[in-house]
C-alpha cells in the first residue's frame, strides 16, 4: 500500500497539485474540520460508494489517525483503485480545513 505522510500532503497541495482525497471518517467528525476539497465517504459506506470512485484516478484516503484509511486504502486496492494512505490522519493534518 502506498502511503504519504500529512505533511507530504500539504506540500503538494501548496504546490497546486490537484489530489483526490476521500476522508473515510463519520459525518460529524468532518463537520469538525476536512482538508480543503476533500470529499466524505464514512468508511463504512465506501462498499456502497465505490461506484462514484474513478479506477482511472488516484485516490488519498484520510481519516483521524491512519488506521480507518488505511482499511479504505486495502479495500479499494482489491478492488482494483488506485490509493494512497495518510499515514497519521488529521491528527497530524497542520495544514487549514474547511
């Protein structure tokens, strides 16, 4: 699996790269604050709406620590996605939020 940390992740982002980020976290743990762009699929939906996913794109997943996204990031890997974890979740998120 491959993984990025929080901060490789606001690097490319200040740089103007464009990332598909999946935050994989409940509802009203993003209404706490998401990176900016990030679209929300709790985890336990992701089964249901990978359908929305594009197998031609790479994905980052994100959660609150790591772990959550990184259950994501396998899933959707077998399920032939590409995926990158970050490794730290918003816990280590410095960058702003929406």
């Amino acid at each position: 699996m491959k993984q990025l940390t929080a901060k490789e992740v606001e690097t490319l982002l200040n740089e103007g790269k464009t990332l598909n980020i999946i935050d994989v976290r409940e509802v009203d743990e993003v209404a706490a604050g998401k990176i900016p762009g990030a679209v929300n699929i709790p985890l336990g939906l992701i089964e249901f709406r990978m359908h929305e996913l594009d197998k031609s794109k790479e994905y980052v997943m994100v959660c609150r620590s790591g772990g959550r996204s990184g259950s994501a990031s396998q899933f959707l890997e077998g399920q032939g996605f590409k995926v990158i974890n970050m490794v730290g979740g918003m816990l280590a998120w410095e960058g702003d939020v929406e």
